[in-house]
C-alpha cells in the first residue's frame, strides 16, 4: 500500500465538511491530532488520538492502519469522521475503509466507567454544612453526620452578665439571666484552660439558681485573658456586652540552671512557677 490520506470531519451542522492535510502511512497519533485540530477548528482541544503503531510497526504499512478519537468536553453528537484518499496521492492497493461510532448504553456520547466512590448521590435530607456566624462576627461551624437529618436553628435564651473568680479557693461564680437551674440543664463551664464542677447543694439543683452558678476549677487555671464558658445541651450561652474578661497571671519563682550554661545550647532549663499551660 502506498500515497497519502485524510481525515474527513463533520460539522455540528451536520453538513459542513473539514479535511486534514495529506497524512502520510505512518503519521503518529500527534500528527493526526493536530491534522484534525488545524482543519476542524470546533474540534481544537477536544480529541485526543489514539493509534496502533505500538502493534504494527512502521514498516508494516501493508497490514492497515486503525485510529480511534476520545472526544472531551464535547457535549454534542461528533458526527462521524472518516478516512479518505489524498486527491493528488491517492492510496495504491487493495484497500477497505471501515468506521464505526462507539455508543454504549444507547446514548450518543462514550465516557469511560466511573467509580463508584465518585458518584453523587440525590438525597432528600442529604448531609448539610453550617456556618452560624454570632453578634461577634465569629463563624461557628455545624454538622449533620446523617442522610435523614434536619437543621433547627435554636435562640439562646440565656446572657452571662458577670463572673468572679477566687484564685485562693478556685471558685468561680458566674451571674446572669436564664442560667441552667437544675443539673441535667447544664453540659459543661469551661475557664482558663480548666473544666469546672458545680459546687452542689442538693442533688438536682447543685448551687444552680437560674441567675447564678458556682462551681470549682478542676486544676489550676491557665494564665492569660479569660471568660467562662457555659455550654447547655442547646448549645452556648453569651456573654453580655459589658462582661470583660479576668487576667490570670503567671508567675516564675525560679529557673535551673542559671549557670555553666553551653554557648552553642542544648541545656535543659526548669522553670518552676504559678499556672503554666498544662499542655504545650
């Protein structure tokens, strides 16, 4: 077999017609690709060509030559393309053209097989992410982990207007209007690094009041500027806007060694002092 030959496409039209360059007997895959970008301009980045020179070689032009085109991001019916000899060099020799379009499941576009992790899924309730952003301009984040699941946006009720804190006996006392007043009311209160326990006076109510809580640090408080948090099951209650935060402070009573320290370090210093971080 020898000459020369072309790739003939269709338009979207479905009556305007491009033709490639005469291609020669063994044009590579990139040489058809740019063939068909070049001539069929509403084709340009969306073909990629595929040959196969790796079965026959290019000296074995007598046994033919297969090609097929993925189409990308081509939305429409391509049309077929075909074949065609070259008008001033024609191909010489006992030669069939055969084409066929790939049209799998009965629809006109081929796509490969996707997996199954990449598939997306249309749910009535599918899962939602929440941003709730408070007075503060803060964002805090919400989640609801289940397909079947709904978002109940619930108002605080409650207000922090004031708190003290005794360093002496580790006692905080936190005021305000709608505090928790019975103990299954009340999830956690949280301050300077330390959970802290109410102190009880009976066994429902503890020292909850509805205006006031006093509870006692688990450990010693971390220094820095706090507030207390007052977490229920429905969520956190505010702080008033005149509620300013305490500083706690930190104190170093002493460091070791102080002396025959190593110029190019490595020594390993103790501090020894009042609410350190309890974790670095």
């Amino acid at each position: 077999m020898s000459g020369q030959w072309r790739v003939k496409c269709v338009y979207p039209d479905g009556k305007t017609v491009g033709y490639t360059k005469n291609l020669n007997l063994d044009a590579s895959s990139h040489t058809i690709q740019r063939g068909i970008s070049e001539n069929c301009p509403f084709m340009r980045n969306r073909v990629l060509v595929h040959t196969n020179m790796h079965k026959y070689p290019f000296s074995h032009h007598t046994l033919g030559k297969m090609f097929y085109i993925d189409f990308n991001s081509y939305n429409d019916d391509p049309g077929q393309f075909e074949v065609v000899s070259a008008d001033d060099n024609p191909l010489i020799g006992k030669i069939t053209y055969t084409k066929e379009t790939l049209v799998p499941y009965n629809k006109n576009l081929m796509f490969y097989p996707i997996p199954f992790e990449m598939l997306e899924t249309y749910e009535e309730k599918p899962q939602m992410l929440v941003e709730v952003t408070d007075k503060n301009g803060r964002e805090m984040p919400a989640v609801c982990h289940s397909m079947k699941c709904s978002f109940m946006h619930i108002k605080a009720v409650g207000e922090v207007t004031s708190f003290t804190y005794n360093a002496s006996t580790k006692k905080l006392t936190v005021t305000g209007t709608g505090l928790p007043n019975n103990i299954s009311k009340l999830q956690s209160i949280d301050f300077a690094k330390s959970s802290c326990k109410p102190i009880p006076t009976d066994t429902a109510t503890g020292a909850l009041s509805g205006s006031s809580i006093e509870c006692t640090l688990a450990r010693n408080p971390t220094c820095g500027s706090w507030l207390p948090k007052v977490t229920t099951p429905l969520g956190n209650i505010p702080q008033g806007s005149s509620v300013k935060a305490q500083d706690i402070p930190c104190t170093i009573s002493a460091a070791t060694p102080l002396k025959d320290l190593n110029l190019l370090g490595e020594d390993k210093i103790t501090f020894t002092g009042t609410n350190f971080p309890h974790e670095l």
